[in-house]
C-alpha cells in the first residue's frame, strides 16, 4: 500500500490527484449556508423550532449560546460567526 499525504489528495485533479475538497473548508461553507437560510426563511419549520428555542429575544445574529446547546444549534452559531466574519 502507498501512504500519500492529505494535502496531495486535496490538489486538483489536473495536477494528477484525486481533487477531494478541505472537509473543514467544506463544513464551514455547509454550516454558514444553512444559517443563512434559517436567517433569511423564518417561517421554515426548522426556523420556528430552533428561533423559538434559543432566540426569544434576539434574533441569531446577536444570540449567545446558552449554557448547555444542542450540538446542532452550536454549529449553526459557528455558521453565523463565519458569515459575520465575511460581511465584516
């Protein structure tokens, strides 16, 4: 068997690799999209149940994770914090 590293397997295909893509880099645009669309679809389903639940009183661009989060609603502020980052 031959051991090559990540990083050759994430070249693009033109320069002989496979082309995988950044699983974080993937990730992070993955998360970011789906804040965007919970931001901008609030009467979707899963908008009204997370929006109920952990934003009462703000909206989710100035949420603070509550004390114990559901590992689905920290991601999606960790998406809302990538898009802050990007729109500055």
């Amino acid at each position: 068997m031959c051991w090559i590293t990540w990083e050759k397997l994430t070249l693009p295909k033109e320069q002989g690799s496979l082309g995988f893509r950044e699983i974080e880099s993937f990730n992070d645009a993955f998360l970011a999209k789906l804040t965007w669309r919970i931001m901008n679809n609030p009467t979707s389903l899963i908008s009204r149940v997370l929006l109920v639940k952990y934003c009462q009183h703000n909206s989710i661009m100035e949420a603070h994770p509550p004390s114990n989060p559901s590992h689905g609603w920290r991601e999606i502020l960790a998406g809302r914090d990538i898009i802050k980052k990007e729109l500055g």
